[in-house]
C-alpha cells in the first residue's frame, strides 16, 4: 500500500519529534558523563592530596581515612562503570537512530519514487497529441480542397456545358438568319417581277 504525500510529511513531523526527544536524551546523558568525568577528577585529585599530606606528614594515614579512601575508591569504580554504562547506551542509541534513518530514507525514497511523475512519458504523450491534432488538421484541410477542387470541376463542367448551348444556340440563331436572309430576297425578286409584268401590260 503506496503511501500518500501528506502520509509521508505526517511521518517525518513524528520522526522528527521523537528525534528531538532523543537528542534531548542523548544531551541530558552527556551532561551527567561529563559531571561524573568531572567527579572522578575531583576525587582523584582528593586522592593525590592525601597522598602528598601523607608524604609530608611522614606518617600512616589515619584508620578513619582509610576507610573513607577505600569508601570513595568503591563510589569511584561505581562510577566509573556507571559511566561506561551510559557511554554504551549512548553509542547504542546512535547506532539504532542510524538504521532508523536508514530505513525511513530508503522507505521515503521508495514511496517517492514509486509516486513521481514520468515526465518522459508526459512529454511523449503530449507530442504524440500535438502530432494528432496537426495530422486532423492537414486531413481536414485536405477534405476542405478537395471539395474545393470537386467544386470547381463542377463549374467548370457547367461552364462548359452552359458555353457548349450558347454556340449551339448561337449556330442555331446563325442559320434561321440565313435562311430568313434567304427568304428575304426570294419574296424581293418576286416583287421584283411582277411589278416588271404589271408595267409591260
């Protein structure tokens, strides 16, 4: 199941807040180290005084403070391992936080990719549309002249035709000029003639 975007951001605000509370972790146990550090130091500097007090007084220390020393010795191996104690949670607390970022940025990465956009394919998809539209394009221009050329054959053809009847037409007209031209001196000479027959008589 893909994890949405929101899901994502949801998950490292969390991530985030519980690191947050780790590193205050982490902050509050280096601060009591560096207090014990502090401690065994104070305490091994105790220990070189008595022994420098000793050396000058020239004489054994006192029952009393030896058992003190031989008390703080046992408080300081105490701790001194408390303190490995929490230098080893620490260094385990790193090294877990580690594999945990690890893993959330290889989920993170995975989910990322598994949600991104193929812009190649976009891109190919929107050349491959933009090539449609112009061949519909060039195919209806193509039907449009081809109409057109249907259009004027057509005229053409009636052009043809209407100039065909026209000289028919025009022959036709010819010829009953010819005749009636024909007809014409014919009815003349006849005139002609008997004006001539009613003189001589």
């Amino acid at each position: 199941m893909s994890l949405t975007i929101q899901q994502i951001i949801t998950d490292a605000k969390r991530l985030a807040g519980r690191l947050k509370d780790r590193d205050t972790i982490a902050d509050t146990l280096l601060n009591e180290t560096n207090a014990i550090t502090k401690k065994i130091d104070a305490m091994k500097q105790f220990q070189e005084e008595v022994d420098v007090l000793n050396e000058v007084a020239n004489q054994k220390p006192h029952s009393q403070l030896i058992a003190n020393i031989q008390k703080e010795n046992r408080h300081l191996r105490e701790i001194q391992q408390e303190n490995r104690e929490l230098r080893a949670a620490l260094e385990d607390y790193q090294t877990t936080l580690e594999h945990i970022m690890t893993k959330y940025r290889e989920h993170t990465t995975e989910e990322i990719y598994k949600t991104r956009i193929d812009f190649k394919a976009l891109q190919d998809k929107q050349y491959d549309e933009i090539i449609k539209h112009q061949a519909e394009k060039i195919h209806e221009m193509a039907a449009v002249m081809e109409q057109a050329a249907l259009i004027d054959e057509d005229r053409m053809v009636c052009n043809e035709e209407i100039i065909a009847r026209l000289k028919l037409e025009n022959q036709g007209l010819r010829e009953m000029l010819g005749i009636a031209f024909k007809h014409g001196n014919l009815i003349n000479k006849m005139e002609d003639k008997t004006i001539q027959t009613e003189t001589s008589t």
